[in-house]
C-alpha cells in the first residue's frame, strides 16, 4: 500500500475522487430531468377538460356503471369464489393517467362556490367572489387568464368549447372579465375581442342583450372574420387555421347541447367537437384547448344521477380524442382532466340498499329530467292527463312499476328491483299531484323533496336513485375538493394536495408564460 505526500492513502483518494465524479454526474442527470429546466418537458400542446360538478362521486358513480353490478349477495359461510357474484368496476379514459391529485375549491365568498369564481381560480390563479369573472373582490381589476397570456406571450392558437352556452361562467372565464357572469351580451362581446380560433358548443346566451336592440353577437362575429356555422356538415367542413364559432346543430334546455342521455343517432357528441377542434386549431407553434363537460353540473343540480353518469362518460369519450393527439406528439402534449367544484352533494350508498348498489337498474331510464319535462309533464299539464295513464309512460321511460303482491312476495322489488313499494308508489302521486297544480311555492318540507324542479320528475329519479343505491344531499354546489387527472409533459406537477389557483400557477411555469 503506497503513501502519498503527507502520508494520505493515495486509493483512498482515488476513490474519493471518483465518488466526487459520480455525485456531480447524478446532478447534472437529475437537472437535466427537471421540467423546470428541459425544454423537452415544455409543452406546446395543451387540453384542459374541466368536468362542470364534476367531484369523485360522478367519477367514481361512471366508473361502476361502466363496469357489473354484483351478481348476488356472497355466502361467506360457503367461501363462495364465483367470480359472477363480485361487483367489477369498469374504466374512464383519464382515470388511469399516470398522475392524480386534488384540489380544494372553495372562492372568496364560500366553501361551496360557483363555477364563475372557481374557472377563474383555475384560469387565473386568484379567487374572487362567486358569481364574478376574472375580476378582483373589488369588481375593477380585471385578471388575465392562462389562454390570453399563451395567445399574446407564444402566439399560441385558442379552443373553448362546453355542451352548455358559450358564454355560461365556465367557458367565459376563458376569456371574458365581468364582476357578473349574468352579463351575457357584454360577455359575447368579449368573445369576439378575444380573437380566439375556436368555440363550439351551446348557442349563446341573449346574442342580441336583453332588449333585442343591438347587433347579434352573430353577427359581429361574422364582421370579425369568423365562420358562424350552425350545421353540423358547415362544422365538418372546417379546415386547419379557419377561425370559427360553432353552435351545435341540434340544441336542448336552455339552448344547450343534448343530454348524451338523449343525443340521437348521427348526433355530434362532445368528442366530435373536440376532433374537430384539433384539426382546426394544430400548428408548429402550440394550442391550448379547454373543453367543459358543462350539463353534468345541470343533471347533478336536478338530481338526475343517469343524466350525470352519461355526461361524464361523454367527457371521458372526449379526452379520448386528446389521448389520440398526445400518442402522435407525446413529448410536447399535457392533457389535465379536472373540475370547477362538486354539485348535488351526490353520494354512492343509500340507507334502503345497506351496502349494497344495484347500478344497472339506472339503466331503465331512458330520458334526462329536462326532456321528460319538455317533452311529456308539459303535455300532462296542457292535457290534464290522469295519473294512470302517466304511470304508463313512468313505467316505458323510468321502468317503475306500480306495486305488485306478487312481485313482492317474490322479493323482485327489492335488491334494485323496479316495482314500487306503496310508500313510493304514495310519493309519485303527491308529486303528481303537485305538478298538475302549477303551484311554484315551496314550503321548507317541499324544497326538500323537490327543490325548484317539477316535483313529478325529481320524485321519479330520486326514486331511481335511491332503487341503485346513491343518493343527493342537495340541488346546489357543495365544498367537496375535485380530482386533478394528469398525462404528459409536467404531469408530475399535479400530484398532491392542493388548491385550485395552484393549477393555473403550475400551467405557467410549464409553458413559461409571464404571470400578469
């Protein structure tokens, strides 16, 4: 063994040595891989789908009824194994990204905000006041959101697009700033200024204001070098780098796009849109695209746990498409799936059932609430239809049946069955009751039951609701915090904890945008 000068063991100085290489070559690998500080993990291809109401229990309430009911009540006295008697959950196409986390959603007015207030905390990174867009507390400050910065900063191309009205709070919060998310014509001026390239979804809320005395919105688009299409071959023949405001050819409630409930064959869904939107929008510099899922916050509202299960299906289809985009340019694409905030206070696990949930028993209804309003407790109102001949179409279109010894003596309505017990059977007809009478006021007792919705339809789904095993606390907005879905480039940035304001703040420094 040799001596160095002043004694030192010259191996072990080697090794020192070599230890010391190794220690700087692990942090310059470990730099190198930091999306702070590589551009490879910089993205220029963005889509944030935000799930309007949109909590775990609307994801996780799809991802049963995507899957099988559990075939029988286990013998655990037997160790029974069949496979056929265990519950199977099915998939969403965001539910297996490689990063989740969460994110709080409470504003500056409440725990339980709105989605004006909770779109620009995700857009913006700041709270303020339910029922305010993209402006301070104080309503005078306006706050610029993450797609005007990537569109002034990087050049980058613009799609907005929601199954509700364009200019609804969470589609405007894109691009609109107004202490009212109510002020519709302002907002659709808005729009037009933005110079975004692509909006498709709902018509516009008061396109001409309130009185009808000032130019459509339409109109002024048209005027602003926009192609206003209302067809859905106008929306196919779109092309790469056209701008465009499409409204979907076949609307519902409140000019919104269909339920997916009752979107009719050939029908474009959300994803058609987004498709549309990628070939619309792609280019060498980047885009960025939010897509709202807006009528599962509308079903959830009216209780309607089917309609709220098919949106978010819809919404999973949709991402689909992204997915699609992202395994053409995986290295350069984020796709972000998340929610403004809860609604309905949706619950899976009923008191009647005790832990059991019989999903495929929701598969009897065949119609959201809106359309059976629309489309039959409108003509019982006109017609003073009898209750007989409604429990017909309650039987064809919910499959809820009037009560049957038999059937009970049978046991067939229970375990999710659909024959009615006298006491549920009793609620239809005072609900029944209550809509024929026209009478709009609500006792305390009575908002309960039924809320501001007609009393014949919310009493049928919470009916079959309940029947399936899940169940609402409430017709508005809740505090629950909603999930962040993750893939691609940055995504390990969303794992965590955290607030909504924090998404925006993590877009920035991905895309290295100036916060403004």
């Amino acid at each position: 063994m040799t001596k160095g000068r002043n004694g030192e063991n010259s191996e072990e100085t080697v090794r020192n040595f070599f230890k010391l290489l190794a220690a700087i070559a692990l942090g310059i690998a470990f730099f190198a891989l930091t999306p702070a500080h590589a551009k490879e993990f910089t993205p220029k291809y963005v889509f944030l789908f935000i799930g309007d109401g949109m909590s775990y229990p609307q994801v996780q309430s799809a991802v049963y009824y995507s899957g099988k009911d559990a075939g029988g009540i286990v013998d655990v006295v037997k160790n029974s194994t069949n496979p056929d008697d265990s519950p199977a959950g099915g998939s969403l196409s965001f539910i297996d990204f490689p990063v989740a986390g969460s994110a709080q959603t409470y504003d500056a007015t409440s725990f339980a905000p709105d989605s004006a207030s909770t779109a620009t905390s995700i857009l913006t990174g700041k709270k303020t006041h339910s029922n305010s867009i993209n402006v301070d507390i104080t309503k005078k400050i306006k706050f610029r959101t993450i797609a005007e910065q990537l569109k002034a900063q990087k050049g980058w191309k613009i799609g907005v697009l929601s199954t509700v009205n364009l200019n609804h709070a969470t589609p405007a919060a894109m691009y609109a700033h107004q202490a009212s998310r109510k002020s519709n014509y302002p907002i659709g001026l808005e729009l037009i200024a933005s110079g975004f390239e692509y909006f498709a979804g709902g018509a516009l809320m008061e396109p001409q204001d309130k009185n009808k005395d000032k130019t459509s919105i339409y109109d002024l688009a048209n005027q602003s070098g926009y192609k206003v299409v209302f067809t859905q071959n106008d929306a196919a023949a779109l092309k790469n780098g056209d701008k465009a405001v499409v409204v979907a050819e076949t609307l519902a409630d409140e000019d919104a796009m269909s339920y997916d409930q009752d979107r009719k064959s050939g029908e474009w869904a959300l994803r058609d849109y987004v498709k549309k939107g990628i070939e619309v929008l792609d280019n060498k510099k980047g885009f960025f695209m939010m897509v709202e899922g807006g009528k599962i916050d509308w079903a959830c509202h009216a209780n309607d746990a089917r309609s709220s299960i098919a949106d978010t299906i819809a919404l999973s289809d949709a991402v689909e498409e992204a997915i699609t985009f992202y395994n053409k340019h995986p290295n350069e694409t984020l796709i972000l799936v998340t929610a403004d905030h809860e609604t309905g206070g949706l619950t899976i696990g009923f008191a009647g059932t005790d832990y059991n949930l019989f999903f495929r028993t929701l598969e009897n209804q065949k119609i959201s609430y809106a359309k059976f309003d629309s489309g039959y407790v409108a003509n019982y109102k006109r017609n003073r239809t009898p209750f007989d001949s409604v429990m017909k179409d309650v039987t064809a279109l919910f499959g809820l049946k009037a009560p049957d010894a038999a059937a009970h003596d049978a046991g067939r309505d229970k375990n999710g069955g659909v024959y009615l017990t006298d006491y549920e059977y009793g609620r239809i007809k005072s609900a029944y009751d209550k809509t024929m009478s026209g009478d709009k006021n609500r006792s305390q007792q009575e908002y309960e039951l039924y809320g501001t919705y007609e009393p014949l339809t919310v009493t049928l789904t919470h009916i079959i609701n309940s029947k399936s095993g899940i169940g609402f606390t409430s017709y508005s907005h809740t505090g629950l915090p909603v999930p962040v879905f993750a893939k691609g480039s940055g995504q390990e940035r969303f794992s965590g904890y955290y607030d909504n304001t924090d998404i925006y703040k993590k877009l920035a420094v991905l895309t290295e945008v100036r916060q403004d």
